[in-house]
C-alpha cells in the first residue's frame, strides 16, 4: 500500500512527502522535474531516514505512468504535479489547459485502468475569482477567475467533480490552498522559484540576501487597513500536514468530493509580512510602493473552520514563525538545491 505523490519534488510536494513518511505512509513520487530538482527528494531522505521510489516522468506520458501502477500497489495519489505562474499562464494559456487539464485527465484515466480511484487535488484559493467576499467559504459559487492558471483549477474541480458523479466509487478531496510560505524547520528543503520569484515571500527573501535589489510593493490604495494587499498565509508544513489528514480521510472510508479550504483564517497586509520579516529575522527589506499588479484583489482570506471539524486539521505556525523558516531555507541555500 503506497500512496503516488505527483510534484513530489516540488515545493509543497516534497514538504508533503516528509510528513507522509513521518507519519508512517510508503510514498512513491513521479516528477518531470520542470520546475524542482530531483535533489529534493534526497533531501527527503535525509530528514526522514526513509526510502522510497521516486520515477521521472511526465503525467501526461500514460504508458510511462501505467508502469508505475503497474510497479507498485498505488492506494491513492496526491496530485501537485502542475504548472503555477499566473503571468506565464497568461502568456502561454494553451501549456497551462494542456499540463494541468490534459495532465489531469490523463492521470485519472490511468488511475482508473489500474483500479486507484482516489486522489487528493491541489486546488486554491483563486477558484474563488473575484467577487465572493471573505472570510471565503467552501459553500460560496467558485468561478469568475481571472486567468488561464486559475481556471485550470477550477475546470479540474469541475471534472473531478463529473468523475465522482459518474462512478461512486472515486472519491476526490479538492483542497483550496490560501498562500503557503515557510519552510521545512531544517533549512533542507524549501521553495526554489525559477528566474524572477512572482509571488511575495521569496521575492522578499531574495531582496533580503541581495540578490534582487528592491521589493515593490503592489499598491497601497487598496480598501485594506493599511491599502496594501491582504492575504492569507499558511506555513507549508501546516499545508502539508492537511495533506496527510485528508489521505487519511479518503482511505478510511467512501466520501465522493469533499472541498476544504487550507488557511489560517487570518489576514496580513504586504506591509504586516514586510515588518514580520524584518522582526523575526533582524534583516531590513528594501521597498518601494508602485502601482497596483493588475488581477489582485484587495483581500483574500479562508473560513478554516470545515477542515477542523472533518479532517480534525487547523494550521499551527503563525507568521513569526513562516517568516524565520523561510529566512533559514534561503539563507542556508541561496542558490536552492544548487549550493
Ligand atoms: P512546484 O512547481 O514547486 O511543484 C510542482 C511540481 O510538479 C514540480 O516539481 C514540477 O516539476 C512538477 N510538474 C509540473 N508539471 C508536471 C508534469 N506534467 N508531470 C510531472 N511533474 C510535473 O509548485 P508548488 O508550489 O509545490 O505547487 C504544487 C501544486 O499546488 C500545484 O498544482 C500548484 O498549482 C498548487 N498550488 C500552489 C500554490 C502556491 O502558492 N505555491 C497555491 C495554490 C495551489
Ligand atoms: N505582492 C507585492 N509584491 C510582490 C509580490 C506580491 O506587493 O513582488 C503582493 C500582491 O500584490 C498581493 C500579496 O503580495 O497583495 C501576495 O501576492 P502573491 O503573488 O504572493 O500571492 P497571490 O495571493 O497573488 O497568489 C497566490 C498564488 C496563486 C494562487 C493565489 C490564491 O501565487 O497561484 O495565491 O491561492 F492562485
């Protein structure tokens, strides 16, 4: 018994498999290693003592990944494998719709020919588009997104969501990620952006280690307390341990689709993360305030409360603690798994 972890290698896939293992689950992991390094998975190794497979290969490559089926008695798979830069996305919807969606299908039909009908689905909070108000719930109508990556995920929800109703015996966990930073407590592993970090932590632990010069700030005329951008960030080792929670839910019993928001419930401001940083680590961060970064929205933050009462899960690690972690990671590793 084996759960398939697609990413393993990646930034939440590989902080998943640590806590997998840790919690006494075999894993095996398939990447195409596009955006981590097999590296990773090593590292894996090393925190937990345990071994596992690991395969490069494509999710889109059905004859590859019916030979993985085939090589290990797969009960359930955890999906990260994807892709997940909004302005690529933009640029390059046609990769986005055939990695994620085509990829998606792909996968489930394999799983079905081998008899594996349950799958964990890395979904997020952009399903919820722009016009419900949070405190988001899972009951509120997902859609309106605003680009290519964020509808993939919405389409993947809708087609797991037809899977389910087709066949009783699929089970599939749609969990909606709010914005996971942090980092393994080891300073082993962490998120390794390619190029130019889009999204707000590493770009703040790259300014911090001087490898990019200034951090802007996208907008401080938002109708927030202090109009900057409010978010909800999740410590990925919370995330991860979500993860763990629902597979655990979806192999001890039948559940058709069941969605949980992954969150803290709580919301902090670019400006709040910018002096958490600052205080957790001692290091000043260098910003300026620039216009807005078309496609935001003022405030995005979860109502957790559906993954407590079903999964039993709730995030742990407030933001101290997301912001020393992330430091560790990047200063330990500042070319990531290439140091
Ligand atoms: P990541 O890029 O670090 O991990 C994704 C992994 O999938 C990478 O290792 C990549 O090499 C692999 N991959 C991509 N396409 C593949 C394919 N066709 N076949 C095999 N492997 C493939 O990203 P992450 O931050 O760990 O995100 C994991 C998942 O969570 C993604 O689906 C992402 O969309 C979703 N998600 C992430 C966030 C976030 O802010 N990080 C928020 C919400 C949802
Ligand atoms: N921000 C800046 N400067 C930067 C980067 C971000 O001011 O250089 C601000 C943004 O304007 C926003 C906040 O920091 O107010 C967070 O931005 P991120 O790019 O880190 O995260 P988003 O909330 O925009 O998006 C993230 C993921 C998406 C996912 C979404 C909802 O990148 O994939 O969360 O889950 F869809």
């Amino acid at each position: 018994m084996a759960i398939l972890v697609t990413g393993g290698a990646g930034f939440i896939g590989s902080h998943t498999c640590v806590e997998l293992l840790n919690a006494g689950y075999d894993i095996v992991v398939v990447d195409n290693y596009y955006n981590s390094s097999p590296k990773s998975l090593d590292r894996v190794r090393e925190l937990t003592g345990k071994d596992f497979k690991q395969y490069e290969c494509d999710i889109r490559d059905s004859e590859g990944m019916d030979k993985i089926f085939k090589e290990n008695k797969i009960d359930a798979v955890i999906h990260f494998a994807g892709l997940k830069a909004v302005g690529e996305s933009c640029r390059k919807p046609m990769e986005y719709y055939d990695n994620n969606i085509g990829g998606t299908v792909k996968l489930c039909q394999v799983m079905r020919d081998n008899g594996c009908k349950n799958i964990v689905f890395s979904s997020s909070a952009t399903v919820y588009g722009m016009n419900n108000v949070s405190p988001l719930k899972e009951t509120m109508k997902a859609g309106g997104t605003t680009n290519p990556y964020g509808t993939t995920k919405y389409m993947i929800e809708i087609i797991l969501e037809d899977i389910c109703k087709a066949d009783e015996e699929w089970n599939a966990t749609l969990l909606r990620y709010f914005n996971p930073i942090g980092a393994h407590k080891s300073g082993r592993i962490g998120e390794n952006p390619n190029g130019i970090p889009n999204n707000l932590m590493p770009y703040i632990t790259q300014v911090a280690i001087g490898r990019l010069p200034c951090l802007s700030v996208f907008g401080n005329d938002y109708d927030t307390p202090d109009g900057t951008g409010v978010r909800d960030y999740i410590h990925v080792v919370d995330l991860a341990d979500g993860h763990v929670k629902a597979v655990k839910n979806i192999l001890e019993g039948k559940k058709g689709v069941q969605i949980f928001n992954l969150g803290t419930g709580k919301g902090y401001s670019v400006l709040d993360i910018i002096n958490g940083f600052e205080k957790a680590t001692g290091v000043k961060i260098n910003y300026k305030i620039v216009d807005r970064r078309p496609g935001d929205i003022a405030t995005c933050y979860s109502d957790p409360s559906k993954a407590k009462e079903v999964l039993g899960w709730e995030a742990k690690r407030d933001i101290e603690e997301m912001c020393e972690d992330s430091w560790r990671w990047q200063s330990q590793n500042p070319n990531g798994f290439e140091d």
